[in-house]
C-alpha cells in the first residue's frame, strides 16, 4: 500500500499540533521529496549515517525528532548540511521532523512512552501553564530504591545511566524530560518530587541536585528519545497499511 505525503503531514498536523509550539525549528515536512510513500524510516536525527541507512532500505520519506533549520545556526546549505540535504534530494526522500511536538503528544510523545516504557505514571505536566515547556510529572507503579531504578534504566534502555543522589531512600514520585531538559531540574525540586529523570547531565546540575537533595538520573539524550518517534512511525503504518522500520543509529550521549 502506499499513502500520499500530502496526507501524511496534514494527519501528523492534525495529531502532534505544531502551531501550540514556540519551538527553535520548523515542525513537519522540512524537505519534499516523492508524492507517495510506501516505506517509512523513523530515527532520532537525520544525520548522514542515519540518511544512508534510509537510502539503503528504499525509504520514501524519513521521519525524525531532530531535524535541521535551528534556530541560530547557519542559514546556508553548504557543507555538512549540504551533503545531507543533497543525499536526500537525489534520492527524492522526504525528511519530516517534528521536535516539541514530539516530545510533549500524551499519547505518541517521547515522554508519554518513556513513561510507559519504565512503568511511570503521568498525573501532570511539569509546565501546566507554559504548552512550550514540555516536560511531565507522576509517580512510580511500583516504587523502588534508587539503585533498583538505576538497574531498570540499565535494563529498558540498554545504557548505563548517571546517578547523583538525593534525599528519598524510595522513589515514589518523579517528573521527567527526555534530552537535554536537565535544568527542568529546578522546577521538579519546587514541586517536591522524590527524583528527576533527563537525558543529559553537566557540571551544576550535580551541585544543584546534592544540593536541594533531589535525585537525578541522566539516561542518554538519544537513548530517552527513541520512542516518540518510533511510535508515530507505528502509528502512520497502522492507519495506512505501510511500511516502517526504526534505523538506530548509535549515539553515546
Ligand atoms: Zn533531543
């Protein structure tokens, strides 16, 4: 079967919403290529490697959390992002990326499925009143230790996590961010969970954390952003009898 992409990115307007966002890139189609899509690739980020796998399974459009066109960066297509705009470009592969939207959708969303994932509800967001800070709050199915939630994020996501201590001998609440939302940290401690989960951690967020007594666990920027988009990817082969396939391109961080 295939689908129009005209479709396709009036339905994931339609489901992810990008007009709620103030986001630092455009969200939805951001390179046009064939009016029809059989086979679909999901990833994280739309780098060479990741456009070279996509070329190699015969995709006829990508869809990724991190595109390009960020704010701040350089406008010109030369370079790397010439390399990677012209793979796509002579294999007429569209690249859809959507990045806020993505990581807040209650259902699809990287949070959402991080949540499920490792057995987390959601009871609130992090921001209720701001729609551009994503970012959630709930507590644990089965509270845990710490040192039991450091071997279930070993576990789920195959990486092994940071740990900086706090207070809370068990985990019963918790708000979470997936990738570089570390500084989110503040606001999880203002509203008394028990940990903070992010992707990625630095210097002060360990002082911060020792600090307000806070636990913090960062679990990879890549790693916690795996599924949001996978799950989309599901979600478009389901409803309309495509083809998909997740292309994992490895990432450290
Ligand atoms: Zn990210």
């Amino acid at each position: 079967m295939s689908i129009s992409l005209e479709t396709v990115v009036q339905d994931l307007n339609t489901l992810l919403r990008p007009s709620d966002y103030r986001d630092y890139c455009p969200n939805g189609l951001q390179v046009e290529g064939k009016p029809e899509i059989t086979k679909l690739v999901s990833g994280v980020t739309a780098s060479q490697a990741f456009i070279e796998a996509a070329i190699a399974e015969n995709a006829d459009a990508v869809i990724v959390h991190h595109g390009y066109f960020w704010q701040g960066e350089n406008s010109e297509i030369t370079g790397i992002k010439k390399q990677r705009i012209k793979a796509l470009l002579e294999n007429d592969i569209s690249l859809l990326a959507y990045h806020l939207p993505l990581d807040a959708h209650p259902e699809y969303g990287n949070n959402a499925q991080l949540g499920s994932l490792l057995d987390f509800k959601i009871t609130d967001e992090l921001f209720p009143n701001f729609k551009s800070k994503v970012g959630v709050r709930g507590e644990l199915i089965k509270p845990c230790t710490p040192v039991e939630l450091m071997q279930r994020l070993q576990t789920k996501l195959n990486r092994e996590p940071m740990h900086v201590p706090g207070k809370a001998e068990v985990i019963n609440t918790i708000a979470w961010c997936t990738g570089s939302a570390q500084h989110f940290i503040e606001r999880a401690h203002d509203i008394g969970v028990d940990a903070y989960l992010s992707g990625e951690i630095s210097e002060q967020t360990v002082h911060f954390a020792r600090e307000a007594g806070i636990h913090f666990f960062a679990a990879g920027h890549h790693a916690t952003e795996c599924y949001g988009v996978q799950a989309v990817g599901e979600y478009l082969a389901k409803k309309y009898s495509i083809e998909h396939m997740f292309v994992d391109i490895d990432n450290p961080v």
